[in-house]
C-alpha cells in the first residue's frame, strides 16, 4: 500500500498489546483493559463514548444518510489453562513474538483494528466507520455486545476481529449446549432392584449418536451433535436414579435452536435444559459486499466452526483477523509481530476496497 507507514504502525500496536497482556481482564472484570485502551485513544485524539466496559468510537464526519461499517474485537479473555510454562501476564520479551494470555485472541486483533481505526479517523471513506471494542464474548455475557447493538441499532455491515489468519469465516455455526437428566428408581445391586438411569441415559445417547436431521446446509453441511460429558452413580451396589449427561450441538442455518429443542424434546425421553438459545448460527450472503470485497482484495473464505460477537448482531459479516485460532485457549499463547502487520495492512487493504 502506498503511504501507508505500516512498521510504525505495528511498533505501536505491539506496545500497546503488550501492555494489555500485563492486565487480568477476564469477562466481566474487563474495566483496567478499558481504561487502557481509552487512555490511548485520548492521546491520539480520538473520542469515544463507553457503555460500561464497551468502548464505541466513529470516524470524523459521521454521515446518518451513508451506511455504517463496524470494526469490532474483544477486550475480555477466558482464565488461564494450567499448562503455561511462563507468566501468562509477564511473559518473557522477544521481539518478534509476543507472548502471554490474550495475545493471539484477541489481542492481535484489537490493536490491529485500533491502528486501522487510527489511521482512518480523519479520511473519508463512501461509509461511515465505527469501531467497537467489546466486552464479554468469551462467557456470552449481557453487558457485551448485547448493549451496543441495543444502542446503536443501524450498523449495516460488520468485520468481526478473530484469529483467522485474515481469511474471512463468512458463516460460523451456532453453539446449543443441553443438560440432560435421566430419570431411574434407586435399589440394591445385588437383588436388581430399582431402574437403572445409566441404562435410560444410553437409549437416549443412542438415539443422539444415529439421528441425523432432515435438512442439510449446502455450505455447512449437517448439525452436529456429541455427547460430550456423563455422571452418574454414588457407589458400586446402589442403583443409579439420576444420569446426567451434556450433548454439544452445532446448529447450520437450517434449524433454529428453538427448532432442535422441539426435535430432541419429541424423541427424547430425559430431561432437557439448554444453557442458551441465543448462540446461533450466523451467515453472510454470498452476494453480500463483504463477501465480493474478500474475493477482489484475495482474501480466502471459509466457514468457521467456532462463535464469536457475531451471533448478537442483526446485520451481515464477517469474521477475520491475525493470528490463529489453533492457538486460542491454550498455555504458552502467543502472536507474531509480522501477523499483527499483516493484521494492519489487510484491514486498511479490505476497507479501502469496500463498496456498499
């Protein structure tokens, strides 16, 4: 790209990600990472505006009669794993990798989009363009992404940053979890007693591993469904009366989570409880401009398996961003400096070849 310093622009974002390595901000306790960020946005002379820890800012020369583009990451992380051979929030400094927890999701994209931001505040472009830093996306939380799409209703179009490898997931699969309770009567083993809710718990869990739902997605193909976790028992000669067990869905566009609930509920005899029917599946028309500004600007296009902020919005997207995903949630997290650059330049490529 032409004039367009990128090394001092990754300088910069590599510094301030560093810094927020350094601070604990797992999901709901996000407010040290914002004020950071907000701290240096004022030093740069950006404005913005706070819904409890979501930070929400537009480029100059706001336009209510042009479409509005978000540019949104996610400031929270989960909790560290066990596995972490060095301090996940003092790692050891190298200059080409940084380390530590968060770094790679997101991290990388949060300062990444930062710097596009910056360098887009005071240019004008055929959209408006706003860039928010959300809280809570890690635990699905109430005080994330919910509040800003609440406030601010006619976002058109949406780059969600995770580590993709700037490829652009232009579908990702929804998320239903279920508790499962079956039922039994308790007895002694010896004079088989009682109703066994172990053995109640596998016909349903058999009926759960050979089903296969009536329609297919022609991008995503079949809902997935896996019993993931089961717990019964209280010693070896009693009869188990209760068997819980856990069955991890991944919904297509197909089937809303409602629609599986009532599926599972008509054949299913143990008790059903889904943590959530909010986690659904997202899409982006193949024809939508985002999707023709991946292909123009030679941007790969997948189909994520995983979720993010992108199933709370009510607008087209995609998701993508530096980084790799494989790395997310595991000891040792880390980032290249030369994916964050690349992070920078592929954000500032995509947007300026971005027609609405």
């Amino acid at each position: 790209m032409k004039n367009v310093d990128t090394v001092e622009m990754t300088a910069s974002a590599v510094a301030l990600l560093r810094k927020k390595i350094a601070i604990r901000s797992f999901s709901g306790n996000e407010e040290e990472a914002a004020n950071l960020i907000c701290s240096h946005l004022l030093q740069h002379g950006i404005t913005f505006n706070r819904l409890v820890n979501n930070i929400c800012c537009f480029a100059k020369g706001y336009d209510s009669s042009k479409p509005t583009v978000m540019i949104n990451s996610h400031l929270d992380t989960v909790k560290p794993s066990a596995g972490y051979s060095f301090d996940p929030y003092n790692p050891p400094e190298q200059q080409d990798r940084i380390s530590g927890l968060g770094s790679n999701d997101a991290g990388a994209s949060v300062v990444s989009i930062i710097e596009t931001f910056k360098y887009f505040y005071e240019r004008e472009l055929s959209f408006n363009l706003m860039m928010v830093l959300s809280c809570e996306e890690e635990n699905s939380g109430s005080k994330g992404m919910d509040l800003v799409v609440e406030k601010y209703p006619f976002i058109t179009c949406a780059i969600i940053g995770e580590p993709t490898k700037m490829q652009a997931a232009v579908a990702e699969r929804g998320l239903l979890v279920v508790d499962a309770t079956a039922k039994g009567v308790s007895g002694h083993a010896a004079r088989e007693e009682g109703i066994n809710a172990i053995m109640a718990a596998i016909e349903d869990i058999d009926f759960i591993k050979d089903f296969e739902f009536e329609k297919n997605s022609g991008l995503m193909g079949k809902v997935k469904m896996s019993v993931t976790q089961i717990e019964a028992g209280t010693q070896h000669n009693v009869i188990p009366d209760v068997c819980k067990f856990v069955i991890d869905i991944r919904p297509t566009e197909q089937y809303s989570n409602t629609e599986i609930m009532e599926i599972l509920a008509a054949n299913i005899k143990s008790e059903l409880k889904p943590r959530s029917l909010r986690n659904k599946c997202s899409i982006t028309p193949y024809d939508h401009p985002l999707i023709k500004c991946a292909h123009s600007t030679g941007v790969n296009c997948y189909v994520s398996p995983t979720t993010s902020d992108w199933m709370r919005l009510k607008c087209p997207a995609i998701k993508m961003g530096p980084g790799d995903s494989s790395r997310s949630h595991q000891a040792d997290e880390y980032v290249l400096a030369g994916e964050i650059n690349d992070g920078i330049s592929g954000y500032i490529n995509f947007l300026n070849n971005l027609n609405l």
